[in-house]
C-alpha cells in the first residue's frame, strides 16, 4: 500500500543552516506514529519541509504516491495532509466559528463539518461567536484540531499539541485523538509528554539531530513508556 506521506533521505535548510539530514519516514493511512525527540533535534523542522516552510535541497517527499518538489501548505491540504501547528496559530480577528470554517478552504469532502465538531467540543458551539484568541490556551487547542478535521484529512499532524496545557485538558485531548483516529484518520504526533504517546500512538520514530535515529512499536503500559523514554534522552 502507497504511503500517505512519505520522505525519503530529506536535506532541509533554512537558509545556509542544515537542519535535517537524510531523514526518511512514512505514514499509511489510519497508522498512529508519535515523532519525538529533544527540544531542536528538527521536528518542527520535518512539518515546515512537509509544508515548503523549510528548504529541502536533496531528497524526496511524496504525497501519496505523488512526488512533491516544492511542497506548500495548500497542496498538502489538498492531499489530505493536514498540520496543527506547535503554538496553534488561531487567527486572531476571527470568531471561533470563523477559525473553524478556515480549514475547509480545501472543499475536501467527509464527515466533518462545523456541527460534528461541536459534538466533539461542545465548549466551542458555546463560544461559537467570540474571538478565537479570547479562548483558554486548552480550548484553543480545541480550535486548531476542529479546525485541521474541518479540512477532512487523510493524516494529521500534530505538532507538540499538549505544551503547557493542564493534566486534565491533556486526558481530554488524549481522548479526542484517540476518537479521531479510530475513526481511521492517520496521525503523526509531536509530542514531548511519553505519558501521552503512550496512549495515543502504535508506532515510534526517535530524532536525533536532525534525522530519525530509531523507531519500534509503542505499548501503552509503564514498561512502554520506559521503552520509549531511552529513546529521548540520548
Ligand atoms: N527559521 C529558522 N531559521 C534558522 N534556524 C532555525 C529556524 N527554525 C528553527 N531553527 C533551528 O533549527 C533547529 C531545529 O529546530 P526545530 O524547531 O525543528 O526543533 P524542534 O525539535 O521542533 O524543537 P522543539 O521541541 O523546541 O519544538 C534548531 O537548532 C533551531 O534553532
Ligand atoms: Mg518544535
């Protein structure tokens, strides 16, 4: 089966600064892969080569089975790839319903659309009509996820979504992701919080420096998280 992203031996640059180097990895449709790795070893790096943001100068990205030169944040919306990014990124003029309606710019069609994401996070139907930068750091994650669905992607990637948020919003999120991909949406998690990886991922890639140093299943029990923290502190 053809990949729904897949990169291969990835150069990237910002400017003259060599960020990732060879790095390879694919996702297949419905697959749960956590990306993680020190704070700068490139993940961040990975989605702006993914979405033309970062400079690929030798290598190869596909989408699906399509060959991406120069990638941008459209076409891979338009693939079906879709990012929430570190930081989340809301609009700040705009309502929340507004945000949401956003990420269908694509015309994709599928399940989600502004009401299914309400019954996903009913406090955004609550607060359908105040700017989204006016929401709680937790709810605004909400956003960016309702926002990235609303695009009816393929695969997801999730770009450290849990930063500084509070335990509870963090199982709330857990769940929603677990939710989203049972209903077979791919995702590829950036997380730091193992605690989370644990419960959301089937399969891990360990960066390091700039390229993908090992990868392996992920098993949600204490041992697992164990398994997967070595990986982290090297
Ligand atoms: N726009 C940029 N121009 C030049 N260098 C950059 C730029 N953005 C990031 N870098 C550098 O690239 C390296 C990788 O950064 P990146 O943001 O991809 O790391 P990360 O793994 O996502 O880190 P974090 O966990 O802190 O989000 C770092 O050394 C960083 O300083
Ligand atoms: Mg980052």
């Amino acid at each position: 089966m053809t990949a729904l992203l897949s990169l291969n031996q990835v150069h990237s640059y910002y400017g003259s600064a060599h960020i990732l180097h060879g790095l390879g990895l694919q996702v297949h449709a419905g697959e749960r892969v956590a990306l993680i790795g020190r704070n700068g070893v490139g993940k961040t790096t990975v989605v702006n080569t993914i979405l033309g943001l970062a400079q690929m100068k030798q290598g190869a990205i596909h989408f699906g089975s399509t060959p991406m030169a120069r990638p941008r944040p459209y076409i891979a919306a338009q693939h079906g790839i879709v990012v929430v990014p570190q930081g989340r990124r809301i609009v700040a003029n705009l309502t929340v319903e507004e945000n949401l309606l956003l990420g269908a710019a694509t015309g994709r069609k599928g399940p989600w659309t502004v009401p299914e994401i309400y019954k996903l996070f009913p406090i955004l139907q609550e607060r359908a009509h105040t700017p989204g930068t006016a929401l709680s750091g937790g709810q605004q994650q909400m956003l960016a996820v309702g926002r990235a669905l609303m695009a009816n992607p393929g695969l997801i990637l999730l770009d450290e979504p849990t930063e500084g948020l509070a335990p509870v919003i963090v199982d709330q999120l857990a769940d929603i992701f677990n939710q989203v991909a049972d209903q077979g949406t791919a995702l590829l998690l950036i997380e730091q919080n193992l605690s989370l990886v644990v419960r959301v991922a089937h399969r891990f890639l360990a960066m390091a420096k700039g390229s993908v140093v090992a990868e392996g299943p992920v098993v949600n029990s204490p041992q697992g998280l164990q398994d997967i923290e070595e990986h982290v502190m090297v």
